[in-house]
C-alpha cells in the first residue's frame, strides 16, 4: 500500500539534498503534483528521525512519504488492536449516532479530527486519508441496522470526508502552518484566526508584527509569554482613552490607536516593535539550525541511495535467476524426451535390419 498525496513540511525536516527551488519556496513538498514528470529536481528527503513522526495510531510521517516501510518501522496498516483510538471512535460513534448505516455529518467529523488529534498542518491529503481509515473502520466494526433511515437522508461517508476538508480548507487551517510543524502536531481546526495580541483597539495590526503568530496551543503560551515579558503592565488600559487638551486658536492634534501611549510612556509601535524584535532573533537561531542539520545529514542520505539502488538490482538478479532455472527444466524435459526418440529409432533400425 503506498500514499501519492501532497505532503508540505518544513526546511528544516529534509536534508542536505534539498534542492534550492524548496529553499526559495520556504517549504518543501513531498509528491509535488506541479513538478513535470520530466524535471530534474529531487524529491526532499526526510531526515531519519522525522520519518517516525506520529500521525495516526502506528502510522508514520515515513509511511506517508514514502520514504520508510514496516521492515524500517512505518507500517502502512493500523494496528487497531493496540491502540486507543478504536474506543475513541466508538465513544464518538455512539454520541452522534454514527454507524454503516448512518455516516456523520461534516461537524461530527470535525469534532473527531479533534479528538483524535489528526495532524492538519502537513495539508489536506493527509488528514483526508486518516479519515478515510477511520470510515473503513465504522464501516467494518460498527453496524446499527435501526439507523439505516436516517443515513438515507445523508451523503456517503466519502462524500463526507471531501466536504469537511474542503471546508477547512476554505478557512484556511491547511494554510500557513508550515514553519510551525515542528512547534506543534495539532492546530485548532475549529478557527484559523491567530492567537489574541495585547492590542487596545480591536484593530488588525501590522502584518510584519503578527506574521509570525500561529495557532498552535504550544506557541500561544510560548508567544504570549514573550509578551507579557516585553511590557505586561500595558494590557490593562483597554478601551480607556481621554480627549486631547488643546490650546486655544491651535489645531488639535489626531492621534491613532496605534501611536497613543499605553499609560507608562510605551506606545504600541514600540510595543510591536520589541515583539517582532523577539520574533525576527528566534528565526535566525531556526535558520542557523537548518543549516547544521542539512550538513550533518548529506552523507547519510547518499548511503541510503545506494542501498536502495543495491536492494532494487538483488531484486532484479533474483528475476533473472528464477527465468533460467524455468529454462533449464524446460531443456531437461526436453533432453529426457530426445533420448527416449533416439532410443525407439535404434530399436526400429534393429527391426528393420532383421
């Protein structure tokens, strides 16, 4: 069984083989649908240790890539009977009504997302292929016969499955997560919106200050404590603003939300400045990583190569062995059945000399 979607992960989860038209990009793409069939650029590969990066129940990142098998620790089958999930499911199953005979609605199969904690940040073909695996299993091992009119009224479960990721995908939660795979496995799939910034004014701020800001509950505590550190006495003046005095015949002054001073002589620019400021040094240090980790691997990428180049040609030998010992036992019969003709025509010219 082998998996043919689009896979987007990070930089700094391929090695040092990564062509630079990723590098460009950001990201890099596993099983890249808009690369011609002709192209010379490779394949990102993942780093060892990204290959066992848990997806669902004992399915791998490896699997899904293509880029490890079960001999390597990625099977391609659930194991269901060592897992929690099958309880899980059926827990779920059971609050909705959900069986063979009744597949569920978009919603309920969001909150399932949830609860299993299906990764959506590698994109929508992985999360549709675990809830595929999750349908094969209702549709196997959870049967209510009394529920079959109700699911006459509702879309397939596959029709299902397509129409909840497409859903997600038009809020945007497949969008964006890349630089964030490695923070966090599990964004919030009920919202795209990013995290709350201490800003006064329900306001949009700048793109450069909140670029950086991602859904993920490990970088929401990770970011709002880098802002509570930059200035933590600037939050409570929310809403609170007084009128300019101005003197007489002068022209009073027109002040922004985002110039107004936060009461301890801060103003927010200098406030989002200081943010971005903490955000701009922690990508230098992951770039810094990148880089160190995409050297240390080089060679252990081009070893894997050859092994797989020397499995492919014992493969082939073992073919070509297989082909003559069949045309040796087609030459052996054939000998047997010559020996016995030879031995019938001595006989008959024995005959015929008499």
């Amino acid at each position: 069984m082998s998996f043919d979607g689009k896979i987007v992960v990070p930089l700094s989860w391929c090695d040092s083989s990564l062509d630079p038209y990723y590098r460009k990009m950001g990201f890099a793409i596993i099983n890249d649908p808009a690369l011609p069939e002709d192209t010379e650029i490779p394949e990102p590969q993942l780093l060892p240790s990204k290959l066992y990066f848990p997806i669902l129940a004992n399915l791998n990142l490896g699997f899904f890539a293509g880029q490890a098998t079960a001999k390597d620790g990625c099977p391609s089958v659930i194991s269901w009977k060592n897992s929690p999930i099958p309880d899980q499911i059926r827990t779920w199953a059971k609050k909705y009504g959900v069986a063979k005979e009744c597949p569920p609605l978009p919603s309920q199969l969001r909150e399932l997302m949830v609860e299993l904690n299906i990764p959506v940040s590698f994109g929508r073909a992985i999360a549709c292929e675990c809830l595929r695996r999750v349908m094969r299993f209702v549709d196997t091992h959870i049967s209510i016969p009394k529920y079959k009119s109700v699911g006459e009224t509702r879309p397939s479960s596959y029709k299902t499955i397509h129409l909840t990721i497409a859903s997600l995908a038009r809020e945007g939660v497949f969008d964006n997560n890349v630089e964030d795979v490695g923070l966090f496995k599990f964004p919030q799939i009920h919202s795209a919106k990013i995290i709350n910034t201490p800003i006064i004014e329900k306001k949009k701020s700048s793109p450069s200050a909140t670029q950086n800001y991602r859904s993920s509950y490990a970088d929401e505590e990770n970011e709002e404590e880098s802002v509570k550190r930059v200035d933590v006495q600037n939050v409570h003046t929310d809403a609170i603003y007084t009128k300019p005095v101005t003197k007489k015949n002068s022209i009073p002054t027109t002040s922004t939300s985002t110039d107004t001073d936060t009461g301890n002589g801060v103003s927010r620019a200098e406030m989002n400045s200081s943010i971005q400021s903490i955000l701009d040094k922690y990508n230098e240090k992951v770039a810094q990583l990148l880089e160190c980790s995409a050297m240390h691997q080089k060679y252990l990428h081009q070893s894997a190569i050859a092994i797989n180049g020397h499995d492919d040609k014992l493969k082939d030998h073992e073919d070509k062995i297989n082909e003559h010992e069949d045309r040796l036992d087609a030459v052996e019969k054939g000998g047997i059945e010559c020996i016995k003709m030879t031995a019938q025509l001595h006989q008959t010219v024995k005959e015929l000399k008499v």
